[in-house]
C-alpha cells in the first residue's frame, strides 16, 4: 500500500512540476512581449536586472532534483516488495 502512496506522490510532484514549468514559459513570454515593446517605444532602461527568473530557474532545477530522487528510491521501494508473477 505504501508504494502506490508513494507512487502518487511522484506523480502529483511531477504534475504540478509540468504545470509550474508551462506557468513559467508563459509568464516568460509576457515578459519579452514586454521588453520588445519597451525596445522598440526606446523606453528601455539597462537597470532591468533579469527579475525573478534565476530564482525561478535554481528553484525548478532543484525540485526537479528531488522528485528525481524520490522518484528512483520509490521505485526501488516498488521493486523490492512486488511479489514475483508466477
């Protein structure tokens, strides 16, 4: 019963990891409709650092890290104490 707990752990995590990365790919091609809009009103200043997005990139890469973890110890988990099919 705990590795199919387990099992839907990982698939929510990596859901909801899919969904943040499609929030994000959005919300980035918002902000470059934006910043070519400033470019070409000439109201673009050198001061806009890059925002939140590295936040969001480290932030990403390391929950990818960790469901990839969980990931390969469940499936371990799974392994281990499925019985044989005879």
């Amino acid at each position: 019963m705990g590795a199919i707990i387990r099992s839907r752990t990982v698939l929510l995590v990596r859901t909801a990891l899919v969904l943040m990365g499609v929030i994000v790919n959005l919300l980035a091609a918002l902000q470059h409709t934006r910043f070519v809009h400033r470019l070409r009103k000439g109201a673009w200043s050198p001061n806009h650092g890059p925002g939140s997005g590295v936040a969001v990139a480290i932030g990403a890469r390391a929950g990818r890290h960790a469901v990839t973890n969980v990931s390969s110890s469940s499936s371990l988990n799974v392994n281990e104490s499925a019985p044989a099919n005879r």
